[in-house]
C-alpha cells in the first residue's frame, strides 16, 4: 500500500476491525514511510443503506484445479481439521475473504 501513496497521505480505517497488534504494524509501516493511519469515526460500508447494495452473486463458488492449487480442497481441509485436532480446537473462526469464500468447509466433516 504504502508504494501507491502519495504527498502527505493518511490511511483511514475502521479501528474496531482490527485487532491492536495489526493496528500497530500498519501504523508503523505508514509512519516510517511518512504518511499517517487513522481512526475513522463511521465505517463507509455501514453507511451505504442496504437498498443501494449490489444484490450477492447466485454464482457457484469454484474451487482452483490442482494444477493452480497445488493441492485439492479435500487435501488442505483434512490439514486444517488435523491442526485443530492437535490445537484441541473445536471451531475455527474463519474472517478472511478467502476463508468465507470455501462455504462448503463445514460439509467436509470427519
């Protein structure tokens, strides 16, 4: 990020979605390269009334063939249910956008 900003740039972000750690690393990244974070008072996506909001795709989500992934899905969920069973997890809660983009996660049960 820090390469496509410019002059006396501030980044603002909703602070209550991250934790404080990654707070700190973004704020530090920024500062060191002479722009600025900073705490936005009201999240522009909490904003936008719903009616305006595109309607979610109805699309199928695709997983990558093996040749771009270099595993299958059923490979890297067996990894992930393996690293729980040794973590003593009972959930995973999953945040990221290319985490909530595998909707099929918890029909892949052992």
């Amino acid at each position: 990020m820090v390469g496509n900003l410019t002059g006396d740039a501030r980044v603002g972000v909703d602070a209550t979605l991250y934790p404080k750690s990654s707070w700190d690393k973004m704020s530090a990244a920024l500062t060191t390269a002479g722009f600025a974070l900073v705490a936005i008072d009201e999240n522009l996506v909490d904003i936008v009334p719903e009616t305006e909001m595109p309607p979610c795709t109805t699309n199928p989500i695709e997983a990558f063939s093996v040749e771009f992934a270099g595993r299958s899905v059923a490979e890297k969920l067996e990894d992930v249910k393996e690293k729980m069973r040794e973590e003593k997890a009972d959930l995973l809660l999953v945040s990221e956008l290319d985490e909530i983009a595998c909707k099929e996660i918890g029909s892949h049960n052992s």
